[in-house]
C-alpha cells in the first residue's frame, strides 16, 4: 500500500522481520480491522448516530445527547452499540416510549 502510515509500517515490519508479501497482507489487514474495530468510539463516528437519533426524536421525547451516551457508556463493543442504537431509533420512530426508557433509563 503506497503512502498510507499504515501501508508505510507494514513494509517497515516486513523488510525489518524479512516476511513475505501474503505475510505482510495479513498483517496490513489485522491492523487496519484492529483500527476500524475502535473507530466507533471516535466522536466523529459517535455524532453521525446521534444525527439520525436526533432525526428520530421528532417530538423532542428525550435528550438526546444524553441517550447516545447511555448507550455508549453500556456497550462494551461496536456491535453491541450499534444493534441498541438501532433499536432506540426504531423505537423512538414507531413511539415505543416503553422501549425508549429501557435504552434512556427514565
């Protein structure tokens, strides 16, 4: 991979370990899945949940913000904040408030 950090620290791995180009693939890729696994705890990934919450709160139901962060703060990983961040959407889209309080904690 030319000129990426990532791309320049493989080939610095398998020049300096003398592995092979598949070796040096895998490695490529463990890395960036080690990289991307954590990418939903940046706020830049965060915030593009919270728009479609917000988008689901029509009515203004519950604070937002602080309901992004429940459920950010319960999920231990990426698909676990993803699924209930689904669910509180859905939730909050057909007016299932009994659903939404389990995610709000109201």
């Amino acid at each position: 991979p030319g000129g990426s950090i990532l791309g320049t620290a493989v080939q610095n791995v398998s020049s300096h370990f003398q592995i092979s180009q598949a070796s040096a693939y895998v490695v490529n890729v463990n890395m960036w899945m080690a990289l991307e696994n954590q990418h939903w705890k940046t706020e830049s990934f965060r915030l593009q949940l919270l728009s479609k919450l917000r988008e689901a709160n029509v009515n203004n139901s519950i604070n937002t913000s602080d309901a992004e962060n429940k459920v950010f703060q319960a999920a231990s990983s990426k698909e676990e904040y993803l699924t209930n961040m689904a669910k509180l959407i859905l939730a909050l889209e057909i007016k299932d408030f009994r659903e939404v309080r389990k995610f709000c904690g109201d």
